[in-house]
C-alpha cells in the first residue's frame, strides 16, 4: 500500500453522545444519564466526549417527542431560526451551545462526530446508520447480526439531530417496547458506543485502517399501509412479514392482511430487504416499513493527519 493511495483525515477530537431524542427511548435515556454522573467509560484520551439528554421534556413524560418530533427537525430550515425558536424544539441549551448550530453558518468543525443512542420496537438486533464513508467495526457484538443501513437518500429527509455532526453514526438495538428498558439491549448499546468510541482514539493515535468492503442496506423507499377512501389503514402487517427485518422479500411474497382475509401481496422486479417493520411510532408517519437493497459499500485507507494535534 503506497501512501500516496492513503487518505489523511484531520482527527476527531470532540464527540458528543445523544440519548433520550426520543423519550421514550429509555436504554439512551439510562446510559445518558449514567453518563452525566459516571462517564470514565466514554472518556478517551486527546478528545473531548459529552453526553446529553436530548430531550428531557419528552423524557419527563416518557412519550416520543411533545410538539414535534426532534428527531426530524434538524435541517437547514428550522437551523436557521432564532436561537429562541431552536432551543423550543430541544429545551437544552447547554445541547444547544455545544453544538453551536445557531446560526447555521458556524464553523461545522467545532462538532466532529455524534453518536446517538435509540432503541427500537421492531426486530432489530442491532443496526448502525452509517451516514460516511468509514464504517464502524461491527465485532464488537460478535457474532450477533450487526446489519448497516445507509439512510442517505436524494427524497427522504430524516434531518436527525446527529445530522448535524460532519460524521454522525446511530446505534439502534432492539427488539425493545416503547417506554421499557431491557437489560440486553441496554448492554449491546453500551458495548457498541465504547467500541465506536475505541475506534476514534485509535485513529486519532495513528492507527491506519486499510481499504475494506462491507454489506449495507441502502434505503429505497417509504412504503405505507393499504387505506382507504377516508385514510383509515385497511390491512395489517402479513404474520409471514412481521419481525423478518433484513430479510429477503421476492415478487409474490405477503405483505399485507386484510381483516376478511385478503392477503395483498409484494410486486417488484427485484429482491428488496424491508425494516422498521411495524414501528409502532411511524403509524403516523404512515410507514408500514421501508424498502431497502443490499450493496457493498468499499471503504478507503484512512489515517489521522499526523500535524493535527489540537485538542481545540
């Protein structure tokens, strides 16, 4: 490997772990808050980790969001309001300061990297939303599934609170009801941020990570419950469907139930692995799952700049 072929990127040194976006989320919403009073575990050295509780006034009421979901607010539009208007969303203003999103026009340096810690109800062992190039290790749970979900999509805003970060990642770990904390999936998503976070100090040490090719799923499409004429959901999730998350769906397959029987079945051209099956959260969203295929996503050989020594 010459080095010519090497790609030098300047080294994280401020990284901020979000729980509790949604509250009733509660294994972030518990390790968040462990965090703020313990936080030696996260604590790596040449750079600066913070947690935060994102939003404590939903956490309070142990419900997914009070007047908007914060989880969805985070683009360039509602960036640039006031700072007054920002901080309704969250109601966290050392978040707020620390982030530095308003005005959306300072210097996105200032944030490196976001890890962001939700759990989900549906059959998810363990997924990273990966929104840049260099993927994280999936070992660190092995040997359970850890499945890669690129969420990236040219129609689909999620606008996540970690968008903001220049390299954002997601921990996900289910299955896990709304409002209830297990002690496995608490423990998956503890394991997972210290590995990610041993993966920062490591390159920001020198380590060199050579070229590697993953599996991900990128995201295609939304797709929502048969309704009818007056938007009523009309069919349920197929037994056959439900908690098969990441697994193969071919032309002909169930996707649907009727309450007479009617099953309505899947038409593509293509094989496509569907997730966040049944989400009780996106009923209002009017997703039933999303569509996503499955791809190789070729990393590059990374190493930290070596005259980026800044703990600033």
């Amino acid at each position: 490997m010459t080095s010519s072929s090497v790609v030098d990127k300047p080294a994280v040194r401020r990284v901020a772990i979000f729980g509790g976006t949604h509250g009733n989320e509660l294994s972030g919403v518990f390790l968040v808050k462990h965090w703020q009073e313990n936080g030696a575990e996260i604590q790596r050295t040449g750079m600066e980790v913070k947690p935060f509780l994102t939003n404590p006034r939903a956490v309070k009421k142990c419900t997914r969001y009070i007047d908007c979901d914060l989880n969805r607010v985070f683009d360039p539009d509602n960036l640039g309001k006031s700072y007054e208007v920002a901080q309704s969303y969250c109601n966290t203003t050392d978040c707020l300061e620390y982030l530095h999103l308003i005005p959306l026009s300072a210097d996105p340096s200032r944030l490196q990297m976001i890890s962001q810690n939700e759990k989900k109800e549906s059959e998810i062992l363990l997924l990273l939303k990966v929104m840049v190039e260099v993927p994280l290790a999936s070992n660190a749970l092995a040997p359970e599934r850890c499945p890669v979900l690129l969420i990236e999509h040219p129609s689909l805003k999620y606008a996540t609170t970690r968008s903001v970060a220049k390299h954002p990642v997601g921990v996900e770990v289910g299955p896990q009801p709304q409002g209830v904390v297990r002690a496995d999936a608490l423990d998956k998503m503890r394991k997972i941020v210290k590995h990610g976070l041993d993966f920062v100090q490591l390159f920001n040490e020198g380590k060199e990570f050579p070229p590697c090719t993953i599996e991900v799923f990128k995201i295609m499409e939304k797709v929502d419950y048969p309704r009818n004429k007056n938007d009523e959901v009309v069919a349920i999730i197929h037994p056959k469907l439900q908690d098969q998350d990441w697994q193969p769906l071919n032309n002909g397959d169930p996707l649907f139930l009727t309450l007479d029987g009617e099953v309505i079945a899947y038409t593509g051209d293509c094989t496509v692995y569907p997730t966040f099956i049944n989400e009780a959260a996106y009923y209002e969203k009017k997703q039933a799952f999303v569509k996503t295929v499955k791809m190789n996503l070729t990393a590059k050989h990374i190493r930290a700049l070596v005259l980026d020594q800044s703990t600033s």
